[in-house]
C-alpha cells in the first residue's frame, strides 16, 4: 500500500477517495437501473473512450450465464 501514501497531497495524482466515490456512484446507478428481478437476465456494462459515460444495455435471457445449479444454491464438493 506504498502508492497512496507516495502520491498522498500532490497535484493530479491517484486518489483512493475517487475511486471508491466513482464506483459508489456506479454502483447505486446500476442498482437504479436493473429493475427486473430475474436471475436469467443479463446486461452489459460498458465504459468506453472518451470515458465519460457509463453505459448499461438490457441482453434479455439469451446470455445467461449462471448455471442452474448455482442459482439454485447447489454447491458441489471440491
């Protein structure tokens, strides 16, 4: 964890409050965002340049990708 302390009260340097601020903001976007309550749906999240939006784009059910299993809690040893 050298990085922020190296960088830490100098101009236009990483800063971890930004970054965790940024992927709050995302995050509570998404949640906003992805209102059907369906396991077998899928978006795609892109952040493409000139990295200013976020995008979300609905895929339906046909990229699922979760297994059956999983969603239904089914965990196989090891």
């Amino acid at each position: 964890m050298e990085i922020p302390r190296m960088v830490r009260g100098k101009d236009n340097m990483w800063d971890a409050n930004v970054c965790i601020n940024f992927a709050n903001a995302v995050l509570n976007w998404i949640r906003e965002h992805v209102t059907e309550d369906d396991p077998q749906v899928t978006y795609t999240i892109s952040w493409k340049q000139p990295w200013q939006n976020v995008e979300l784009t609905y895929a339906g059910k046909t990229n699922a990708f979760l297994t059956e299993s999983y969603l239904k809690g089914e965990i196989r040893p090891e």
